[in-house]
C-alpha cells in the first residue's frame, strides 16, 4: 500500500514537471524569443537604418571637411544593415537553432528534475517501508522498538511518535508483569500464612499442655529441664508468629488512599523525624525549598523511604563508616522523580537482576525476609509509579522513586 502511494505521488510530481516545463517553454519560444525576431527584422527598423546610411552620404557631400567622420559611420551602418539582412535571411533557421537548443535544455530539467524526484521518493518509500515494520513490531508486541528516523519532516515526527509509544508499552508492560509477580508472591503468601495458622495454634496449645504436664512432676532435675524445654520452644513459636505476621503484612498490603499533597514538604518532614533514626546515616534532603506536587499515600511513602534507609543502613554496617542517606528530585521527560542515594559498598552482583523480587536479601537466615523492596516497588507501581535501580556501584546506590505528574487543577 505504502510503495503504491509512493508511485503514484511520483508519477504526480513528474506531470506536473512537464506541464511547468512545457509552459515555461511556450513563454520562451512563443512570446520571448519570436518577438525578439520579430523586432530586429522590423520592415521599419531595417527602412530607418538605411535612411540613416543614405543621410551619411549626403552630409558626406554637403560638408567635405568632416567626410572621415561621415564616412565612418556610414560603414558601421553599413555593417549593421548587414548584419539585419542576414538575419532576416536567416531567420528561420536562427529560431530553429534557439528552439531545439531550448528544447534540450527543457528536457534536461525535466530529466534532472525527475531522477531527483524518483531518487527522493525511493528514500521516502524506503523510510516508509522501515515505518510500517516498525509498526508491526509494536502492534506484535515486541519492546523497544527503534525506527532510525531523526529528520524533523513528517515521517521523522511519526516515527519519533512511534519510539516514544514503543517505550510507554513496553514500560506498562514491565510494570503490569511487575504487579502481577507481586500479585501472585501475595496470594502464595496469604497461603503459606493461612496453612501455618493452624499447626502452630496446635503448637502452642501442646506447649501449654506441656506447661501443666511439667508443673506435676517432682521438683528436681527433669522439671527444670522440661521448664527451659518450653521456654525454648516458646521463642521459636514466637519467631514463627513474627514471620506469620510479616507474610499477613505482606498478602494483606493495602492500596494507597492518593491526596495531593506537596511532595517536598512530605520528604522533608521525613528527613527531619528520621535524621536520628539510624546511626550509621546521615539523612539529608537536598530540595527543601522546591515545590513537587504529586498524588500519594503519605503514610506509604514514608514506609518505602524507611525501608531503603534500613537497606542502606544494613549495607554500611560492615563498612565501619558513617554513611550519608540523601534524597534529591530528578529531571524526568514525564512524572517526577525523586532519588535515595546512599554511599554504601553497593548491591551485589548475583542480586541486582532479582533486586524487587520477595525474600531476595543479603541478611543472614533470620535476620530478614527480604520483603522490603518489594513491598516498597509494589507501593509504587500502586502509586501508578515505579522503584528502579537506577545505579549501583562500589561507591554507593541509587533508587529512583518515579510518581505519575498530577493532573491540573481547573481554575
């Protein structure tokens, strides 16, 4: 369809060379070039020039003292009269002359301008050809789609226009592949909560029972053995409650209540209650006094922006330095970005591709789940945003937090 467009449009551009070209030669031939003709071998023009050789030999005779000047102009008349003659016997065949050599240069332009027409429209049909694969590539699915094409023209700004909706697909579809991970990580965890309710409620009751079993033997011995039996067993159930509850927090996390609220007073707020909460940090906010608009969930934000202190403070532990926490807007091309930048060591490799997943952690079995990141990205995604890794490296990390531009208030 593209390629017949592009013909016709070519064979267009070439009819109208010629009609142009056609007009431009009957202007020259017909009203230029004959009437010059017709002028030089005027049947008064060639009479006055003649008069005027005759009127130099008269004044030849009448004044003998000035017959050389006389007679010089009469021999340049006389060539000129010449000159009319023969054109006018030649006239014919001058004009002849002059229209074919018109003719050729006409046909030159048209030619010239036809192989520079069809050489454009085979670029453009070639640009075009990219332009409808390309759009094929998008409506198959297939991310990041690259046309090429960085001419400000027409077909420049489409395929401009389809690289930019290639990369809103393709980051929808990340964060909808993202959200449905999530999704399925909370149902297995609201399983794997509802299935150990029950045997450890079991649990505890057997270890009530054993309570009252142990106060009827003897006091000796197997009594204070049997008491630090139960006790034992006591924190391990209470360590298994709290990771119960953590997989209930995780299943159950609530969707964010959106206000709009002034983002920069929110994050500051933040930093000053927390600048104390970790020891190995030093929380600072670099954009105190710029005013960020956004719609979110204060209370949630807050919770992801503890949780990726606890990260970084947990990475500086072993670096036995103080590290500093620092929270700073970004230059976004849409929404607003804020980044959490620390100084830490960095994530480690073999971590960075499953970052966001659950119970990915470096913490030691035990000291952690792992549910941080992920609780903190799904928030976000929540958020109608996102949480990336933007950089990470030996001299510390960054996460950027990225929330949707609000919509204008009306006046």
């Amino acid at each position: 369809m593209l390629a017949l467009l592009s013909q016709r449009t070519a064979l267009l551009t070439l009819l109208a060379l010629a009609v142009a070209s056609a007009l431009v030669f009957h202007m020259f031939e017909r009203r230029l070039s004959r009437s010059w003709f017709a002028f030089g071998v005027h049947p008064e023009v060639v009479a006055a020039v003649e008069r005027s050789r005759d009127d130099q030999k008269r004044l030849a005779r009448l004044d003998p003292r000035g017959e050389a000047g006389y007679h010089r102009r009469f021999q340049e008349t006389q060539r000129l009269l010449g000159r009319l003659r023969v054109l006018e016997y030649n006239r014919h065949e001058i004009v002849r002359r002059y229209e074919v050599a018109l003719l050729v240069v006409v046909a030159a332009i048209i030619v010239l301008s036809g192989s520079a027409s069809a050489m454009r429209q085979a670029r453009q049909e070639r640009r075009l050809v990219r332009l409808q694969s390309a759009l094929g590539d998008l409506a198959s699915g297939q991310p990041d789609v690259r046309v090429g094409e960085r001419r400000g023209d027409l077909i420049g700004r489409i395929a401009g226009m389809v690289e930019e909706t290639s990369r809103r697909m393709t980051r929808d579809r990340r964060r909808l592949a993202s959200l449905e991970n999530l999704s399925a990580w909370q149902e297995s965890a609201r399983r794997h909560a509802h299935e150990i309710r029950t045997p450890l409620a079991a649990a505890r009751l057997e270890l009530a029972r054993i309570g009252d079993l142990a106060s009827t033997v003897p006091v000796g011995e197997t009594r204070d053995e049997l008491g630090r039996l139960q006790v034992s067993l006591g924190q391990e159930l209470d360590r298994l409650v709290d990771f119960t509850q953590r997989f209930t927090s995780f299943a159950r996390l609530p969707h964010p209540a959106l206000v709009r609220h002034d983002l920069t007073r929110v994050v500051a707020e933040w930093a000053e209650l927390f600048a104390a909460a970790w020891p190995e940090l030093e929380v600072r906010f670099a954009d105190p006094g710029r005013a960020v608009e956004a719609m979110v969930d204060a209370e949630m934000l807050r919770q992801v922006l503890v949780n990726l202190a606890d990260n970084s403070a947990l990475a500086l532990r072993g670096v036995a330095r103080r590290g500093t926490f620092t929270l700073a807007f970004a230059a976004v091309e849409q929404g607003i970005a804020l980044d959490v930048a620390d100084d830490g060591p960095g994530v480690a490799p073999e971590l960075r591709h499953r970052l966001f997943e659950p119970y990915t952690t470096s913490r030691r079995i035990g000291d952690g789940m792992g549910l941080g990141l992920a609780i903190s990205r799904k928030v976000l995604l929540d958020h109608g945003g996102d949480l990336e890794l933007f950089h990470t490296s030996a001299a510390g990390t960054t996460f950027r937090l990225l929330f949707p531009a609000p919509a204008p208030v009306p006046a």
